[in-house]
C-alpha cells in the first residue's frame, strides 16, 4: 500500500514538472507532452482505484477481526493448563486431526497459531509448535550434534532476514598491516610519520531454510506417544547431522560456508601417504593460531582415529591419550586438547580432511525464530498418509576470511587447519 501511494505521488509530481514548463514557456503542451501527460494521468487513475479497493478490503478485514475478537472474548477463560498440550505427541497429533475438516480443531491450535496465518485452511500457514516443544527439539538437536554447539551464534530479530557485521581486514602481522594498516613510530622519527588507519571488511550472513519431511501412516497419528518418539529421535538427529555437516563442508549455496570450502583453511601436507604421523601432527599446531589454543578441538573420523593408537613421540612415548586411563578425561587428547570423532569427515585416511584442528568459536551462525512445523494430509492421500514438514532458517561461516602471515613473513597461521594428501 506504501509502495503504491508513492508511485502516484511520484507520477502526479512528474505530471506537473509536464505542466510547469509549458507554462514558463508561455505555450500549450505539444504533442508529444500531451501523450506522455495523459499516460501518466492514466496510471495516476488506475492506482488510486486499486489503492481505493485495498482500502475498502482492509476496513473489511479489520471489522471481521474485530468480531472474531469479541466472540473469542466472550469465552470462558481458560487456565494455562488448559491452553496447553501436554506432550509434543499430542500437539502433532491436534495439527494432524486439524487436516480433517469433519473434525473439530482443537482450540488450542488456534491459540498458538503463528500471527498472520490462515486459521481457515491449517495446511495454507501451519501451526507452530508451542514454545516449551520448540525449544525442547531445538536443545535435543543441539546435543545430537557435535560442531553446531560449540559455534558462535547470534539470534535474528524478527524484522531481519540478514546480519552484517563489521570485521578487521588483517591478512598479515607484518608491520604496517596489523588491525589492516595501524603503525606506530619511535618520536625520533617523527618527521617521517605517515598517518595510519585500522581497515575494515564487512561479513553478511543471509538466512537459508533447512527443512524436513515425516511421512505417517493414520495409524502412528493416532497414537501420540508413539508420535512424540519418531519425531524427536529421527528429527533431533537429522538436524544435528546436518548443521555439524554444513559447518564442516557446507557449500554455502543455498546453506552455510563450511570450513573445508572456506578461504581461511591451511591445508599441511602430510609426510606419508595413506598415513597420519606424529610430524603430520606438529605441523598442523605449528599452523594453528595460538590464540585459538584454549578452544583449540582435533576433529577426526574414526577409521582415521585408529592411526593415533600407535602413533610416539620415541619408541615408549605415546602421543595420543585415549579417554580414561592416563589422559583422566572422556575423551582422548592430542597434545592435551579433545579428540572428537565426527562423521562428516572423511572416511578414506589420507583424504583431505580426515583429521582438523579447529576452533570453532571463529565460526559465526546467525539462526532466527526456532523450529516450525506444519502437516497436510493432501501429499499422501491416495497412501492413506500424512506429513509433518519442518523448517529452520539459520546461516554460518568463519569469521576469518583468509590465513594470517605471520610478522617474520615466512609462515602463515590460521584457527582452521586439516591435514591434505601427501607431497
């Protein structure tokens, strides 16, 4: 409606520039100011009838919600128990029944039904799922997962579809490029200062949408226990696969940039094909930013993690610390930070990627608003099925933008490293 309004305003402003100008000139309009005023008044008509008819539908609307208002407030009121599901299961199984018209809905769908969304037709805008289920899913998906829960997030506001953040353009220590060009001088050089400025790069995160299908059989909709179960199981972990994936190697087309296709990853070849060594290990934390040590996590698939069981600093020396025993932790170590076996690494040693040191709180996620659901019971009819869709929107990638070199100028350091094939 504000779009509208403006173009007329811009179009009757753009007539009567038509018309000023024939009268400085002490003339009528010619023939081709005339055509092009008519075309204008035309469309200056023809927008004002829309907008009259937007206007009209709106007062429409706006009376029709106030009456559905008033009857809502003429109900009893209900306690906060009542207005409650108790269990997920019983909330999908509600938003299920809500599909077959020669039910009732259930009043409490209504209630927590998402602002804006057609309360006529469920499977137009869906249910969401009431706050205490939400989150639930959402904190089981975070504990599926191994890399999504140590990332640095930062929850969307509701207005917001993006986050842009501005970042320190550093690529070097070298002086004259830390905090991207800052420098200082002794006084007595003082004739020769050049003034300095910190440089800047800005980093944009656009919200992507994950979703997933649950196809159920009527039978497993009726029973909500059994319901609740699926859902949380098959869902909580596909979630969580696929954000550690994403975060991993994820194409950042259509979902977040990963760490294997990113700009700031250091690849350190390894001494022996097929192999993961000891100096294989040196030379990645040699690589490693230091700073990032306190955070610092080796990711591993573990048919690559069977190569560390044997690996010795000499011949009575062991370099890794599996859980428990010496290492007294439940996880084992490397040069005293986790090991962490992951699926999304690659399975076939020798690979790129088979084994990283990360710090993953150099890794930015921007997630908005939670998980939704909606159901049809239309994609299945003929199989005598339903499907429960949800979604999450969420985007992510390093914070760094490329390796640091470091101030001698002969190494570059970065709080991504993975070990690549063989020289």
């Amino acid at each position: 409606m504000k779009e509208l309004k403006q173009k007329r305003a811009e179009l009757i402003k753009e007539a009567r520039t038509i018309i000023d100008k024939a009268k400085q000139e002490k003339r009528g309009l010619n023939k081709e100011e005339q055509e092009k005023y008519d075309n204008i008044m035309k469309e200056v008509d023809s927008l004002k009838n829309i907008i009259e008819s937007d206007e009209k539908q709106l007062e429409i609307e706006k009376d029709i919600e106030k009456d559905t208002r008033a009857a809502v407030k003429n109900k009893p009121e209900k306690s906060d128990n009542e207005k409650r599901f108790g269990s997920l299961g019983e909330f999908l199984s509600a938003v299920i029944k809500a599909e077959d018209r020669s039910q009732k809905m259930d009043d409490r769908l209504i209630e927590s039904r998402a602002s804006g969304m057609s309360e006529a037709v469920p499977a137009d805008g869906g249910f969401q799922v009431q706050t205490d289920f939400s989150s639930e899913l959402l904190k089981l998906a975070h504990d599926a997962s191994t890399l999504y829960q140590r990332v640095r997030k930062i929850p969307i506001s509701s207005n917001a579809d993006s986050l842009k953040i501005n970042a320190i353009d550093e690529t070097s220590r070298a002086t004259g490029s830390r905090w991207g060009g800052v420098q200082i001088y002794p006084v007595a050089e003082a004739d020769t200062v050049t003034a300095k400025k910190p440089k800047f790069r800005q980093m944009e995160l656009k919200l992507n949408k994950i979703m997933g299908l649950c196809y159920l059989t009527d039978e497993l909709a009726q029973d909500s226990a059994a319901l609740e179960s699926v859902v949380k199981q098959a869902f909580t972990e596909e979630f969580g696969f696929m954000l550690d994936k994403y975060i991993f190697d994820g194409s950042g087309v259509g979902q977040p940039l990963g760490i294997m296709n990113s700009g700031c990853k250091i690849a350190v070849s390894r001494t022996t094909a097929n192999d993961i060594k000891f100096e294989d290990i040196v030379g990645m934390w040699k690589r490693f930013y230091a700073p990032s040590r306190n955070n610092a996590v080796w990711l591993i698939n573990q048919v690559a993690e069977a190569e560390l069981y044997g690996m010795t600093l000499t011949d009575y020396v062991p370099v890794y610390m599996p859980a428990g025993g010496i290492s007294g932790k439940p996880y084992g170590t490397l040069f005293g930070k986790p090991v962490l076996p992951i699926e999304q690494t690659s399975d076939d040693v020798g690979t790129t990627g088979d084994i990283m040191l990360a710090d993953l709180s150099q890794y930015l996620m921007i997630e908005k608003g939670g998980l939704q659901t909606a159901s049809s019971i239309h994609v299945k009819f003929l199989y005598d099925e339903q499907v429960l869709r949800f979604t999450y929107r969420c985007d992510g990638q390093p914070i760094w933008s490329s390796a640091l070199t470091t101030y001698g100028g002969n190494n570059s350091v970065s709080p991504f490293v993975v070990l690549s094939t063989s020289n």
